[in-house]
C-alpha cells in the first residue's frame, strides 16, 4: 500500500514537472514571435528618396502666366495638362528671361513654337 | 537616362557650382533640375550653358527652375532686362502701382508673398510687391 502511495506520488511529481516544463516552452515561443512581429515594423521606416517630380495644376499655372508673361507682349501662352505652348514673337536676348520665369512655375512641360526675332 | 548624358555639362556644373538642395530628376521623357543659389551669375551660367545645348529652348526636354531670388531680410538688385520695375499694391500684376524701382537698383526683401512676388522696401521708403523673377541676390 505504501508502495504504490511513492509510486503515485512520484509519477504526480513528474507529471507537475512536465507541465511547468511545456508552459516555459510556451513562454519562451511567444518572446520568440513578439520580437519577430517588431522586426519588420522597424524596416517600414527606411526612408524613401525625394524623387518626386512636382508638377502645377492646369488652375494654377493659368493664374500664374499672365504674371510671367507680362513684360513680353508678342507671347501668347496655353495650357494644356501641365504642358505650356508658347507662340508668337520674341526676341532672342529676351527669350532666357522669358524661359527662366515660365520654367519656375513648375509645368510638366514647355513647347517652344515662337518666332524668334534677332 | 539618355537625357542626363544630354545635359552632363549643366548638371556637372551645377553640381560644381554648390547649387543647394540640387535635385535632377527624370519622367516621362522631360530631366527636371531644380535647385537655388545666392548667386545669379551661377544661374545665369548654368542658362548659358542649357541654351548651347539646347540652342532657343525648342527641344522641350528640360525643365531647369534655380531659384537665384534673395532671401528675405537681404538685400536683392533689380535685373530686369533694362526697364524699372514696377512695384505694386498686391502681389499680382491686376493690382495698382504703386512705385518703380530702378534696373540695378539694390532693395530689401522684406517678405515673400508666394511663388512669384515678393514684398520689398527701397532705399527711399517705397513699399510695395515685386516680381521676384526680376530680383537677384545682391
């Protein structure tokens, strides 16, 4: 009787050792996930090069030109989709000027169709 | 890229010439370059060189925008072609004149409005908004 009480005790001791030895497994599993769960949130905040190319709205650039343009009264200006067409009249020493205000409003584009006078 | 090896000359000289905030870029066939400088012979320059590669500006492949404006609570100079230039109640060319400064004459910049004007004062008193196209670091 005595016997079998030890034998009872003891497999009881085991079975107490097997279960607090799985649940240390658990905890130590889920250390393991939380910190591979944090890893690739860190690399999302890899910075991304400025490549963007900022283009004025059709809005923006039509209220923008008459300014530009004012002081060259040969030139007609148009809009279309970012895209500015130059016609008309200038002359050649006053084109730069002409260019570096229309290339400062940020158009997609400009297309040079004027007549160039020496 | 081909347009980059088109423009090498101007983007090496921007590049050597310490233009801030430099930034080439291209899409969908047109190399943007922008970037400022405090000063306009660099932006001058860097024209010079866009109109011997692309003679008159017809190829319609480069938008070069170099900010060479002076920056506020300095002094700019006038560089309008030859004329005065008209100083105004607001920044747009609707509002009312108000005064002229003189081609190369020197102002301060006392605020920008936006993009495109910018409120200035004269050595006389004058207050008033410019085109800030035509002021150039002095």
């Amino acid at each position: 009787m005595k016997k079998n009480f030890f034998a009872g005790y003891f497999l009881a001791l085991g079975m107490l050792a097997l279960i607090i030895g799985s649940c240390k497994g658990k905890s130590s599993q889920t250390t393991t996930t939380d910190t591979a769960t944090v890893a690739p949130a860190d690399n999302t905040t890899t910075k991304i090069p400025d490549t963007t190319v900022v283009i004025s709205a059709d809005d923006s650039l039509k209220r923008m030109i008459p300014d530009a343009t004012k002081d060259f009264p040969g030139v007609t200006a148009s809009v279309d989709q970012g895209v500015i067409t130059l016609t008309g009249n200038i002359s050649r020493d006053r084109l730069p000027k002409l260019m570096m205000a229309l290339n400062a409003l940020h158009p997609k584009k400009i297309n040079n169709n004027l007549t160039i006078n020496k | 890229m081909a347009l980059r090896d088109k423009y090498k000359e101007l983007i090496d000289a921007a590049t050597s010439a310490g233009i801030s905030d430099l930034k080439v870029r291209e899409q969908d066939n047109v190399l943007y370059v922008d970037g400022s400088t405090s000063d306009g012979k660099v932006k001058d320059n860097l024209w010079n060189i866009y109109n011997q590669i692309d003679p008159d500006f017809r190829a319609g492949d480069l938008i070069l925008n170099i900010d060479a404006s002076a920056a506020v609570g300095t002094k700019a100079k006038v560089t309008t072609q030859s004329s005065n230039l008209n100083i105004r109640k607001g920044p747009g060319t609707d509002q009312q004149i108000v005064g002229k400064a003189a081609h190369n004459e020197i102002v301060t910049v006392v605020s920008k409005a936006n993009e495109q004007w910018s409120l200035i004062r004269t050595d006389d008193g004058k207050e008033g908004y410019v085109y800030t196209q035509y002021l150039t670091q002095a």
